[in-house]
C-alpha cells in the first residue's frame, strides 16, 4: 500500500512539473468566428488624376470660364524687374474673384511668372542672390496673400549660350529656392518649358525634383505650315521622357489660336463651324494653322498615355458652344473606353 501511494506521489509530481515547464498544456478552445488578422500589405498609391490646365490672361472673364471641366487654371502673368521686385498686377483685382469661383468647384489656381520677352530679367535677377530671394518672397506674399495655390515659373528660355555659362545652375537655384517656400506651405511649383530643342538644355534635370508638373509649350514651331501637329507632340514628349521627365510631371500644351496671324480659334469658328473640324482655315486672305477637333481629340489621347495632363494657351481663344475645343479634351478624357 505504501508503494502504491508513492508511486502515485511521483506521477503527480511529473505531471505538475510538465504543466509548469510549459512542455504539457491543456488545450484552448479557437471559437469558430475567429480568424487570424490579415498580414499588412503595402499602400497602393493612386494615380495622378488627369490634368486639364488652362491659361488665362489679366483681360479674362472669370464668369465665364468652364470651370467644372479644368483641375488648374493660371493667371498670366505677374513681372519681374531685375531686382527681384513684382511690377503691379494687370487686373490684380480680377484673382480674389478667379480663385473664389475656382476653388467652389475645386480648381486650383496658380499665378504665372515672366511670360515670354523677359527672359533678359530673368537671366540679371537669378544670377544675383539677393534679387533671388526677393523674388521668392514677393511671391510667397501674393500666394499668402490671394489664397493662390501656388507658383507657375514663366522663364522660358534660360540660355547658357547666349547670356551665360551659369544661367542654366542659376535656374535651377531660383527654382530650389521657391520649391521650399512652397512645400512648406503645401502649394505647387510649376513651369513653362519649350518643347525641344537648344532651348530646352536650360531645364536641368535638377528641377524635375522641384516641379509638381511642367507645361511643355508644344506650339509656335518655326517655318511654314503646322505649328503645332501631332508629330510635334510625340516629339516633344519623346524628348522629356528621355531627359528624364516622369510621365507623371509631363502637361502636353496646345494652342487655341492659328498661326501666322495668331487668329484665336474662336474668331475661326465664328467665321465657319466647319473649321471646328480641320486643322487649316483662309482667314483674311492667308491660310491659318491651328489645332481642330480631331487633333485635339488625338493629343488628349496622347497624353492619357504618355503624360499626365493638357495644357491650353489660352482659355479665352477657345468658342463657347458645341464647337469648343476644351469640351473636346473634357469630353476625350471621360469617354467610356
């Protein structure tokens, strides 16, 4: 009997050592709703939203503007002295209004700086600190001061060649110095560049990092006939792509006016809604070269594939019935596939 309750003793002590070391354990009943959490997977992040921008001069009507059917609009131009310093605004008092009724349907709005001609100031004012940083702050006053979404920079052509082996570094450092300003109040950086070209070795590299986007200035190519074709859009957007340019930051331009005469496009239709539909018109005794509704159907096409955006010089060449070229890009970007 003493040996049957010594063994016992002993298989109880076993047992309860075991259940201690963790080697024995009851088992745990899972209710059958549970299940293990999913294991974290990376966020996607979604695409760019199609860009439509649109340009528009001091002499615009801001009632009149289809804003439902742009993402940005930019108000041409604010100008630089060579001290850094702003001239007045033309129609300065035209903004609060643009920017009320743009962001009521969730536009942003960008001023634009320089503008064609100014190249000259520009090269004096970026190659000094100073007049740079003047610059700067006189437009982070006009950002603060229209509840502006950002900065459109305008200087279009910095030209090593012609003015100065530094114009293309000085560039880029007016550049990385407004990019901070505007990062640090969440607003946008952009710019105008050329299409191709000489000109277009002036953009370094450097400032893709700075740019939310650029508009590339796809029109006005020289000589006789098509000054801004289809060709001349894969061609330029062929040249950034390989500059280095992501798709994403790519705005293709086209123009809402002919050329030589610089009819607008409005001023085409009024004369014949036929020329809506072609890219070639006779206009006050000259034939007029421009972008209709199939071409502009075809760029917006292009880009949708290759970019992230149209670009228009200007919003107030285009006509405003069933004939308008910006109802074309709309109604191109949200067709059904």
């Amino acid at each position: 009997m003493t040996s049957l309750y010594f063994w016992l003793a002993a298989i109880l002590w076993l047992l309860i050592s075991l259940v201690a070391c963790g080697q024995l354990t009851a088992p745990t009943a899972v209710p059958p709703t549970v299940t293990p959490a999913p294991t974290p997977t990376a966020t996607t992040v979604p695409p760019t939203p199609f860009r439509i921008v649109g340009y528009v001069t001091d002499a615009v009507i801001v009632e009149l503007l289809p804003l439902d059917k742009l993402t940005h609009v930019i108000y041409a131009f604010a100008i630089p002295n060579t001290d850094g310093t702003l001239k007045p605004l033309a129609n300065g008092w035209k903004i609060d209004n643009l920017v009320a009724q743009a962001h009521d349907h969730n536009v942003q709005v960008l001023l634009a700086v320089g503008g064609w001609g100014h190249d000259e100031t520009f090269e004096t004012l970026a190659a000094n600190p100073a007049a740079r940083d003047q610059l700067v702050q006189e437009l982070v006053a006009l950002v603060d001061k229209h509840n502006l979404d950002g900065i459109d920079m305008d200087w279009e052509y910095p030209d090593p060649v012609t003015f100065s082996p530094d114009s293309a570094q000085n560039y880029v450092k007016l550049m990385q110095a407004l990019g901070a300003e505007m990062r640090a109040r969440d607003k946008l950086l952009t710019a105008a560049v050329v299409a191709l070209g000489e000109y277009g070795a002036g953009i370094e590299p450097a400032v893709f990092d700075e740019v939310d986007f650029l508009n590339l200035m796809v029109y006005d190519r020289g000589g006789e006939g098509h000054h801004s074709s289809f060709a001349f859009a894969q061609e330029s957007l062929a040249y950034w792509r390989e500059r280095g340019l992501p798709p994403e930051k790519a705005v293709l331009g086209v123009p809402f006016y002919a050329r030589p005469n610089y009819s607008t496009y409005k001023e085409l239709v009024a004369a014949d809604p036929a020329n809506a539909f072609t890219d070639e018109a006779e206009q006050h005794g000259r034939t007029e070269y421009y972008n209709g509704i199939p071409t502009i159907q075809q760029k917006t096409r292009l880009a949708l594939e290759q970019a992230s955006g149209i670009m228009i010089w200007t919003l107030e060449h285009d006509s405003q019935d069933e004939t308008s070229l910006l109802q074309a890009i709309y109604q191109t970007v949200h067709e059904t596939p």
